[in-house]
C-alpha cells in the first residue's frame, strides 16, 4: 500500500520555445530518470491521455481555449502574454498534464494507490477561468477537483496549494463555493499580487478559502508551524474526501524566483503533514500536482525528498516549533472567524 501513483512522461517536453524562459523542459529532463532510478519498483507508472474538452469546459471558457489555438499560431509565442508562451504543442501538453492528473485521480479513488504525484509541465495554478498567465494554460488542480465532482460525486474536496506565487486561478475557480476549500501558503507581494488575508470567498463559500501569505525570508520554522498550526484542525472540521496539493518548489532557498528560503529537507516535513491530514479524513486520498520551482537542481532534490516521503510508512507526527514570526500572521487572521483552530 505505500506504492506511489505516478505520472512522468517525455511528451511533456514538447512545450518548448528556442529562448530562454525560467519554465522549460529542463525542469523534468534529469528529473524523470533520477526518479525512476531511485525509487524504481516503489513506483506505479501511471500513462496519461489529453483530457478531453468536456472536464476542461468545466472550469475554462470556449472562449478562452480559442484564444490559446489562435496565439499558438503565430510568430511571436509571447503574443498572449509576456510570460507564458504558445506554441503550436503547448495546448497539447497542457491537456497531457490534465490527463495526467485524472488518470492517477482515478487510480486513487479505485484504490489502485493511495498517494499519486502528477510530474507535469507546464504548470497550472495560476490559469483562471477565462484567461493563462505566469506559464499556466491550463488549471490542473481545478480541472481535477471538478472532475472528482462530476464522476465520483464527491463533496468536499480540500485543495492547498504551497507554491511560492499565489494560485489565483485555482482561488477564482472556487471562490463562491462550499465544496471545495482553498488553502495557500504563499510569499506576499509577489506574482500574481493576489492572495491577500481578507480573501475569504463569497456567497456560499465564504470562509472557504483561506490565504496565509508570508514574509520574506520565511523557512523551514515558520511553514511548519504554519500549516502544521491550522491543516489538521481545519481539516478536521470540513472533512475532505480529496485532497489536492498544488506543490510547487519555487519557496526553495536556492530558488531565485523568491526570497523565501525553504530547505530541500522541508518539503520532506511537508508531505509528511499532508499525507497524515490524509490518513485521518480522508482513507488517504492524496494527489499532489507539480507547479513550480525552477531551479532544476534544487527542484530535482526537493521532489525527490517528496517522493520519499509519500511512499514511507507513516512515523510520529511533525514536530511543530514555537514561531513568534509565524504566530503574528495567525494571531489576527480572518480564518479564526471560521474555523477552530
């Protein structure tokens, strides 16, 4: 039972432009056989197929696919936007990556597996419903959740989300619903410029969506203590059947994308507070997603910590460390409204 779903495939290179750009298919290269290599027999190779457009259309706009095959044609691949590029197999991929992710979701839920790691490109959490933006085309982690809706009924799903951007796309996806909470951890100030406290959903879903934006220079301490201080007790009391994490490795101190300064060893920690959340509401139904962390070494080492995380058997709980800076964000934020913590 601790074998882990997985989704690794070369097709997710084809998205790819000459020029240099920070999300490229060097992120995955040395990745995938360093992956394969170690943890080997340990793994369940999961083959993904591009999603069709019925569970896109679930969470984007006609309008919006149309918009990617008509930039994908022309000459300039940053004519959508200055930062995510189109080409004529980015949509492709991107659909391979979705595919992915409801592959392994399946997997999951016929208990197959109980953990799955969907190691795709490009990444997704920054896609809103109506437009891409920051490498993002398509939104996995809410085409995922909206998925598990359709086809197994689930209710309550729990989607948190570590990257060190904010995810936007995933937050305006969900925003006005009560059946699927959102959970960021993310740096303040920083793109996308969303994610504030006071972000807390509307109508029905208000108080589920949660943002816990931090200061430069947070680490190992003050994330541990951060969801280490509010996932199980949140958890606890919504019940998720599902859980998603958006990982993304861009919080790594090596990373330069960012000024937070997490340890190749923390995202080990991390998976270890999800997976025993998971064990405890939800049979262990756990998924995570890559988004990003663009520094293929570090990037490399971290998911590799992950990884080896997911497929251990369960030890002690994470110790949680006294955070003066980290209890200063909790002490006053607007999750207490809600939630007990």
């Amino acid at each position: 039972m601790n074998r882990l779903g997985i989704v690794l495939d070369d097709r997710y290179f084809n998205h790819q432009i000459e020029g240099p750009t920070p999300e490229n298919p060097g992120r995955l290269r040395s990745l995938y056989p360093a992956v394969k290599d170690t943890f080997g027999s340990r793994l369940q190779v999961v083959n993904p197929i591009e999603v069709p457009d019925k569970y896109i259309q679930q969470v984007h706009s006609n309008f919006y696919i149309n918009q990617i095959r008509e930039h994908a044609l022309n000459s300039n691949p940053f004519s959508y936007d200055k930062d995510t590029y189109l080409m004529d197999e980015s949509l492709a991929t991107a659909r391979l990556g979705c595919g992915g992710c409801l592959e392994l979701a399946d997997n999951i839920m016929a208990d197959e597996f109980k953990r799955g790691f969907a190691l795709i490109r490009p990444p997704g959490h920054h896609a809103e419903p109506g437009r891409g933006m920051g490498f993002c085309i398509l939104n996995h982690a809410a085409i995922t959740a909206k998925y598990l809706q359709q086809t197994y009924k689930i209710n309550r799903i729990l989607i948190v989300d570590f990257d060190v951007h904010h995810g936007n796309g995933t937050q305006e996806a969900f925003y006005e619903t009560d059946n699927v909470m959102f959970f960021s951890i993310h740096q303040a100030n920083l793109f996308p410029f969303s994610g504030t406290i006071d972000e807390v959903g509307a109508e029905k879903g208000l108080g589920y969506n949660i943002n816990m934006p931090v200061f430069s220079y947070f680490g190992d301490e003050e994330y541990t203590y951060l969801l280490g201080k509010t996932l199980h007790a949140i958890a606890e009391q919504f019940m998720p059947q599902f859980i998603i994490v958006s990982a993304g490795y861009d919080g790594h101190a090596d990373d330069s994308i960012s000024s937070t300064t997490l340890s190749t060893k923390w995202f080990n920690t991390a998976a270890t507070l999800f997976k025993q959340v998971a064990r405890d509401v939800c049979d262990d139904r756990l998924l995570f997603i890559l988004e990003g962390g663009y520094n293929p070494v570090s990037l490399q080492d971290s998911v590799m910590e992950t990884i080896d995380s997911l497929i251990t058997p369960d030890v002690g709980r994470v110790g949680i460390l006294h955070s003066e800076r980290a209890v200063s964000i909790l002490r006053e934020h607007p999750l207490n409204d809600y939630w007990v913590l």
